[in-house]
C-alpha cells in the first residue's frame, strides 16, 4: 500500500470517527426508533418537545394572551416575563430550541392558538443550519398558516449569523422569500436584522457562538417586538 493511499484512509478514518462521536447519539436515536415517538431524527428536538408540553402544562390558561410565540431557540430566549414588566403583556412563548418548519409543521395541530392574540413566528434558521432547500422551508410554513387559520400573524425576519454554521447569504434569500409571503398572504413582516447586525454579521456583542443571543442581544430582540405589539 503507497503512502498516498495509506494517508488517503488515515484521514477517511477520522472523518468517520468525528461524524460518529458528533452524531451519534442522534444516529441511535434514529435507529432505535424512539425517534418515530416525536416525528423527528434529531434527539435535541424530542427532549425539547417533553420540556415544552411540561413547561405549558403548567400554565394558567384561564384567560387569554395578548401574543403568542412561535418559533425556535431564538424566539424562545427572549421569554415571556420581559413582556408583563415592561409593557404589562401576556405572552404565551410557545418555541422551542432547534425547531425547523418541519417539525413545527408537525407539532402545529396540537399548539394552542387564540383567535384572539397576536402570532409571532421566528423560523427558518435551523432549516438553513440542515441545508434544506429554501423553497422546501417556505411552503411547510405557508402550510403551517393555512392549518392556523389564523389572520394577525407577525412573520420576524431570521436573525443574521456570525458562525460558519449558517450562511447569511441564505438567510437574506429565505427573509425575502419570507417578506413576499407576508404580502402574498396578508401577514406583517418584522426585520430585525438591521438591529442586530453589522457588516452583514451578527454584532459579536449580541452573541457568544455568532448563532445565539446573549442577554444584550436577547434584549434587543425585546424591545423591538414589545415595541412592535404595543405601538399597533
């Protein structure tokens, strides 16, 4: 065997041995079948999910809220207590860290929406992160809107990268998309990307891995949406 061949295989060896200790227990989780419970391969989603319903079940659903959230991790840090202390709102946060439009897709039917409270729906990022095609990710959520049935629906425009993770340039693609759907159905569109970025870049003082918020830019993220639903 030439050295040529022997390093050729010394390095598929240790693709193979990171793809197998980063992967893996979402590769058991799909090959035992506990991903079939939660209509999902990834492990993070389903564990998620449970943390979800336990966190709803908790709550006081006697009266209704005045906007509801749905989307992912960006959407669920920014919470629902900034809202009551600030503008004396009541949100119902229903997002959940590394949903994609499919599995919100999937989980849509279940979740709770009054007819009477403002929608606000953060998605797509995740979708882009899986490199799922952008067209693919706009009709599961123009599906997700025709099973809601819903009129006062607040599409937020996905929130720029500053990871090798997620590519801004299809991101921008995906909001513009998203902001023709908004119009083609109706819907309001809120860009917070010039808030949050520079130099087309998540501001690295509003993260710590140039994905996710920190507590400056999760406050950003606030103010705009309370803003947002209080100035109407």
């Amino acid at each position: 065997m030439s050295k040529f061949t022997s390093l050729k295989w010394g390095i598929f060896g240790l693709i193979f041995c990171f793809v197998i200790i980063s992967e893996g227990r979402n590769i058991w989780f799909f090959v035992s079948g506990e991903a079939r419970k939660f209509k999902t391969p990834y492990i993070e989603q389903a564990e998620h999910y449970k943390n979800h319903k336990t966190r709803l079940e908790s709550r006081d659903h006697s009266s209704s809220q005045d906007a509801i959230f749905l989307g992912d991790s960006i959407l669920f840090s920014v919470g629902e207590d900034y809202f009551y202390e600030c503008c004396k709102l009541d949100i119902l946060n229903s997002s959940i860290p590394s949903e994609t439009s499919l599995s919100l897709l999937q989980r849509i039917q279940e979740t709770q929406v009054s007819s009477s409270a403002m929608l606000y729906v953060h998605i797509g990022t995740n979708d882009i992160g899986r490199n799922i095609k952008l067209e693919t990710v706009i009709n599961q959520i123009e599906t997700i809107f025709s099973l809601l049935e819903h009129k006062d629906i607040t599409i937020i425009s996905v929130i720029p990268s500053n990871n090798f993770q997620r590519n801004n340039n299809k991101i921008k693609n995906l909001n513009a998309k998203m902001l023709a759907l908004a119009n083609n159905l109706g819907y309001r569109y809120l860009d917070v990307w010039p808030a949050l970025s520079f130099k087309n870049k998540l501001r690295d003082e509003y993260s710590l891995d140039g994905l996710h918020l920190n507590d400056e830019g999760r406050l950003v993220m606030q103010e705009i949406i309370a803003n947002d639903i209080t100035t109407r």
